[in-house]
C-alpha cells in the first residue's frame, strides 16, 4: 500500500469508527465515511481550481446535513464531539 492510498485508508477508518459510536452500523458507517471524505477532498480541489473557500463552505454544509440525515434515520441523538 503506498503512502497516500495508507493516509486516506487511514482517514477513512478514523471517521468509520467515530460514526459507529454515533451507533451507525458497520457498512453504513464505511459507506457514509466514504462518501464524506469524497466530498471534501473534492471540494479541497475545486477551491484549488476557484481560488475560493465557497466550494469548502458548500461541502461542508452538504456533509453536515448527510451526516445528521443519517444518525436520524437510525433513531439516535448521539453526534460526535469535536
């Protein structure tokens, strides 16, 4: 495994195990993770390509609303600090 694929498996893992302390399930919980950091590093790039922050704002305000969509749909309050 080279380095940069290790960083992001590395990421991917962290932000699996805090959404399954917020009670997500495994699967949902590699998918969710996924999906969010697909977001932000996509968003990382086109604030390259804009020479803005709006792309980051806008990733932001979507991860947000598809994380809360998430713990919502499996009835708990629970959202993970800081």
């Amino acid at each position: 495994m080279g380095p940069v694929r290790g960083i992001f498996a590395s990421w991917t893992q962290a932000l699996v195990e805090r959404l399954e302390l917020a009670g997500l399930r495994p699967s949902e919980a590699a998918d969710l993770a996924f999906m969010l950091l697909m977001l932000l590093e996509g968003a990382h790039v086109l604030c390259r390509a804009a020479g803005t922050l709006e792309p980051l704002e806008q990733a932001t305000r979507t991860a947000t609303v598809l994380a809360q969509t998430r713990y919502r749909t499996h009835g708990t309050s629970a959202r993970p600090n800081g």
